[in-house]
C-alpha cells in the first residue's frame, strides 16, 4: 500500500466492509479515547491519521475532544494476514441520548483490486474476506480489553443496521457480531457461537 493508493479517491467509492463498536451509555469520551489508544497500538494497524494525505505521518495526539452528536473522521491501515495493507475509515460517532460507535471502515473498491471480488460480498462466494474479519475480531478483542463496548458487528455497511437495544437472537444467524456475556444472557446464547477472550463470543 503506498501514498498515491491511499489518497486516490477512486479507491474510497462505493460501499465499505465494517467493523462496527456500540458503546453505551453516550458521552464517555475516556472510554472511546481508550478504545483508539487500543487500536492505536494493535500491530494489525497504523494511523490514526487526521485526512488521508497524513498517510505514514504521525499519528494524531490522543485523547482527542468528542462532541455530543457529533462524528469524527480519521484514517489508517490495516495488515491482514494474508500480506496484504488495506485502507480504512475511523470513524467516532456521537448520538445524543443513545450511544456512541468506532466504525472502521474498508472500501470495498480496493477489495476489487486486490482480491479476486465477486458480488455479493460473501464468504462462499469470497473465502478471502475470512482473513479480514479475522483481524477485524482481534482488533475487537484488543478493544474490548482496554474499553469495554456492548455489541461489535461486521459486515458490509453493517453500521446503524442495529443496536443493543434493538438486536435479537435472529440477527446473530444472519450477521456476524461479537457479544459480551451481559447481552449473551439478556438473549440467552451464552452457550452459542464461539467463545473468544474475556467472555466474548462470535455469532
């Protein structure tokens, strides 16, 4: 991955693959600064960068100011391990009166360049993209280690599709998410999925 395929604009178009984090109660801003201090210093990643063009410079200072209702774009690089560098979207989102989200975000447009890309964008159709959730899992993890969330999903445009107060036992069938005990009792699959650290489990 180098400069000019970060900054090209063509790159950023169309639909994104998301790792999407739910933070709740709203307003912690210790909380989501923890979380980018956490992924700050994942070795599958490197930004975080103010706008693209910042692409290998230094990292902005945390812990930044969040805003309420507001949302905050930031950018980065993710290193899966099948040896490839993807570029992605950070995104910090404030909904007054409901909750706070860390969206990161991959263009799917680079998937098309990198991989061999069919639509849609499933696992049977592109086993490749089993790599990319595996770091997307590990990074969730490491967050979830340092700054406690209450639902993390993935998918393509899987952000705002739902949240801790709306998911059901249903939408883990269909969705891929990692959830904390206190949500795997409230939808009593604690024995379901696979269990992961800190008494997490994938769906």
């Amino acid at each position: 991955m180098n400069y000019s395929e970060v900054i090209n604009p063509d790159n950023w178009i169309g639909a994104f693959y998301e790792l999407s984090i739910e933070f709740h109660p709203v307003g912690d801003n210790m909380r989501l600064n923890d979380a980018l201090v956490s992924l700050q210093k994942s070795k599958f990643f490197n930004g975080i960068w103010k706008e693209r063009q910042d692409f290998q410079a230094h990292s902005i200072s945390l812990p930044i100011k969040i805003e309420d209702d507001s949302v905050n774009h930031f950018y980065g690089t993710l290193f899966i391990s099948d040896g490839n560098t993807l570029p992605c979207a950070i995104t910090i989102i404030r909904i007054d009166g409901e909750s706070d989200w860390l969206d990161i975000s991959i263009p799917q447009a680079i998937f098309e360049q990198i991989y061999p890309y069919k639509y849609p964008l499933t696992k049977e159709l592109n086993p490749w993209l089993n790599k990319v959730d595996e770091i997307f899992i590990k990074i969730a993890e490491n967050i979830y280690n340092q700054s406690s969330f209450v639902l993390a999903m993935i998918g393509e445009e899987i952000s705002g599709d739902t949240n801790q107060e709306n998911i059901t036992a249903e939408y883990l069938e269909k969705t891929t998410c990692i959830l904390p005990i206190h949500l795997q009792n409230r939808l009593e699959v604690q024995e379901k999925g696979e269990e992961l650290s800190n008494r997490l489990r994938l769906f």
